[in-house]
C-alpha cells in the first residue's frame, strides 16, 4: 500500500469542508486577533500616566 493512501486514509480520508464552521473559525481568528492588537499592556499604560502633558505652544493661540 502506498504510505500517501495509508496517510490519507488515517487521516480521515476526503473532509467535506462546511462554509459555516470555515465562517466561524475566520470571525474568530479575527476577533483574536483585533483583542490582540487591542490590548494595552501594563507598561504602556504606566507610561502613558507618566508622559508629560505637552509643552508646545498652541500656534492658534500664539501672537507669532
């Protein structure tokens, strides 16, 4: 027997793909993947409490 039969047979043979589950599993590798970027970490935010208001002058503002 061929070992690439033997293999495909083992594996479970011809799968029929469903449009729906290939549906989901894409919305949920999306959706991981925007609450990955999403996420802030703990150092970021330490950061960003400890980042200085901005001292540059507000040219609207400024008589220049």
């Amino acid at each position: 027997m061929d070992t690439n039969i033997a293999a495909w047979m083992i594996a479970g043979g011809p799968s029929i793909e469903n449009p729906t589950a290939e549906r989901d599993r894409e919305h949920l590798r999306a959706f991981r993947e925007s609450q990955r970027v999403a996420h802030i970490g703990l150092i970021d935010r330490l950061r960003g409490f400890a980042r200085r208001a901005s001292t540059e002058d507000d040219l609207v503002t400024c008589a220049a």
